[in-house]
C-alpha cells in the first residue's frame, strides 16, 4: 500500500509537466488558452489509451509511439541522456523510504 502511495507524490510533477508544455507553446506563439487546452487534451488522451482494457504496456506503447528519426524518438533519446526517467524512480525511492519511516 505504501508504494502505491508514493506514487501519488507525481501529482504535482504531471501537472508541471503539463504546465511545462503549454507554457512553452504559449512563448512560440499559441493563444494561452489554446495551449492550455491542447496540452491538457493531449495528455488526458494519452492516457485514456494506456487505460485501454487489452492496451500494450507503457513501455510498448512508447515504443510504438517512436518512429525512427521521429519527433518522439528524439525527445525520449533527449530525455533519457539526462536520466529524466531514472529521476523520477529516485524521487519515488525516496518517498517510500519516508512513507516507510526510514
């Protein structure tokens, strides 16, 4: 129960995420509330496929979702060197930990 707790602590870090991506379309020119609705529609769709009964796991999804030389394949290239993925699991290690007591 406690590890499905701290993964409750990305809240905050999603909705950053998310804030993130419209801000930055707003600097390049986007209407604010067309890219706050696009940035929120995008992800809320995102999400509705990886909660799809019979969907392919995360990791297969973004996969699929990479095409060779493709705009996604270089965020996550990007994304990866920086170890942004490997971040977030520390950030979730320390969250147990503390739920934890330790």
């Amino acid at each position: 129960l406690l590890t499905i707790w701290s993964m409750t602590a990305l809240l905050a870090p999603f909705f950053n995420f998310v804030a993130t991506t419209a801000d930055w379309a707003q600097r390049e020119g986007v209407d604010p509330e067309t890219a706050r609705a696009y940035a929120v529609s995008m992800f809320e769709s995102i999400a509705i496929v990886a909660a799809t009964p019979g969907a392919a796991a995360p990791p297969i999804l973004a996969t699929h979702a990479q095409t060779k030389g493709g705009l996604n394949e270089q965020v996550m290239h990007e994304l990866t060197a920086k170890d942004w993925f490997a971040q977030v699991a520390t950030a979730l290690d320390g969250i147990l930990k503390r739920l934890e007591g330790r």
